[in-house]
C-alpha cells in the first residue's frame, strides 16, 4: 500500500496548494502531445495519480472508478484514456470500451508509440487484422527500431499470405532482436512456403542455436524434413529431442521401502 499513501500525501498536497503542475510523463518515456494543451483540472491530476497508485497495487477496480472521473473531466487527455484502456486489460476486458479508449489515445497523442502499440496489440487479438496493421505501422513511423512492431507486421503479414512483406518485416525484426526466437521461427515459416528452403533451414538451426536444450526446436526441425523427404536428417533431429527430453526427465527416484512399525 506504500504507493497508495504516497499518492493520497501528494493529492492532499495539490489540494492545499492549488498547484498547476504539468501532466507527468508517460511511464515509457514517450512524448505526448497532452504537453500542448491546458493542463488538466486539479481534480483529473488528483485522481490519475490516485488511480496509477491503486493500479499499483492490483486494485484495478478502484483505479477504474479514478479513471473515469478523470475521462469525464479532461475527455482529451490522451495519457488518461491510455491508462484507462491499460487499467481494463488488466480485469481482462479487451472489449469495445478498452478500444475506444485506446483509438482515443492514438488519435490524442499520436506521437506516443505505446499508445499505437496497445491498439495494435488489441485489434490484432480481435482479428481485425487491417486496423492491427495501420496501427503496428504508426510505431514503426515513430520508432523504426521497435522490433515487435516490425515482428506483428511480419506476423500479420504471413496471415494474409503476404510473403514478401512477411520476409522483409521478419528479417527486420530478427536483425534488431537476434535472440527472438519467434521471430526466427516465424521467418522459417515465410520462407519454407515461399519455396526456400535452405534459408528457412538456416533459421530453424538459429532457433536450435538460441535454445539449444529445447527438444521442441528439435522437433520442429525434424518435422520441416519430414516435409523434405529427408528422413536420416529428420530421425537424427528426434533422436536429439529424445535424447534431451530422456536427460531432463532423469532417472526416477526410487522410493524408501517402508519399515515395519515398532509397536
């Protein structure tokens, strides 16, 4: 509860002095574009930095309450409505308010990325597939770098079979992040159907060289031979992921016969 008290000590603070203080930051470190506008009523602040305290401590409900207060009072701060939409996912409702909350975001700050990628994360769960994508792209607009953006383009992409945009996202997102294996995995995937193989090959064989004690890359590798037709390549991969699943298993313990009782 320590960021709760925290919290009510600074909202009885403003309260006292009647302070202007500037909206905070996002957590991320994003720009926002509520910097431009009027500050938001003692009231909203008050309340937001109660909510993000409650939220805090899992007491989502309560934060909720906070949250929309402050929507009613200050309908377009877009860091409100972000941490609204956050504060919902949170209880599991990725429905249509946690929506509305999160294109309100988007639309009010469109130069925060976490806002797009919070709406494209959601849109993309709910299959709609072409607002996912516009939104993963207003990240990669603001933040070329960002390789989860560039891996659920990559991702949506394979779903609509469009395996060139597959590819090139893929490889984007696999150069920025080496160690994703998703990312790898996916590409192995655009490529085999794309008709290369030796290259998707090569990228089951990064995954097997990030987690090389995972019997299930092992088996993902045999399976793509079997597809193949090359079934020696395709038992030695098992025979590697049984190897490691008989190792991780180990030997069963064997149980203490129980002694007859003294009495």
């Amino acid at each position: 509860m320590r960021a709760f008290f925290v919290a009510s000590l600074l909202a009885g603070s403003l309260l006292n002095s009647g302070s202007s203080e500037a909206v905070p930051a996002d957590a991320e470190g994003a720009p926002t574009e509520d910097r431009a506008r009027l500050a938001p009523p003692q009231e909203a602040r008050i309340r937001y930095r109660l909510a993000t305290a409650l939220m805090e401590e899992a007491e989502y409900n309560a934060a909720l309450a906070h949250l929309e207060q402050v929507i009613v009072l200050t309908p377009t701060w877009g860091l409100a409505q972000l941490t609204y939409a956050r504060c919902r996912l949170a209880i599991g409702a990725p429905d249509g308010p946690t929506i509305k909350a999160l294109q309100a975001a988007a639309r009010l700050t469109p130069k925060n990325p976490r806002a797009h990628h919070e709406l494209g994360r959601l849109l993309e769960t709910q299959d709609r597939l072409d607002e996912a994508n516009r939104a993963y792209l207003a990240v990669v607009r603001l933040q070329p770098r960002s390789a989860h953006a560039h891996l659920r383009l990559g991702a949506l992409a394979l779903r609509q079979d469009n395996l060139t945009e597959a590819r090139s996202r893929l490889q984007i997102a696999a150069g920025l992040d080496p160690s994703d294996i998703v990312a790898h995995t996916l590409l192995a995937e655009t490529l085999e159907r794309a008709g290369l193989p030796k290259e998707a090959e090569r990228e089951l064989r990064n995954v097997i060289g990030i987690r090389s004690e995972n019997s299930y890359s092992w088996r993902r590798l045999a399976a793509f031979y079997q597809r193949q037709g090359k079934e020696d390549q395709a038992a030695k991969a098992l025979a590697e992921a049984a190897r490691l699943e008989a190792r991780k298993s180990g030997p069963r313990r064997r149980m203490r016969p129980l002694q007859p009782s003294a009495r």
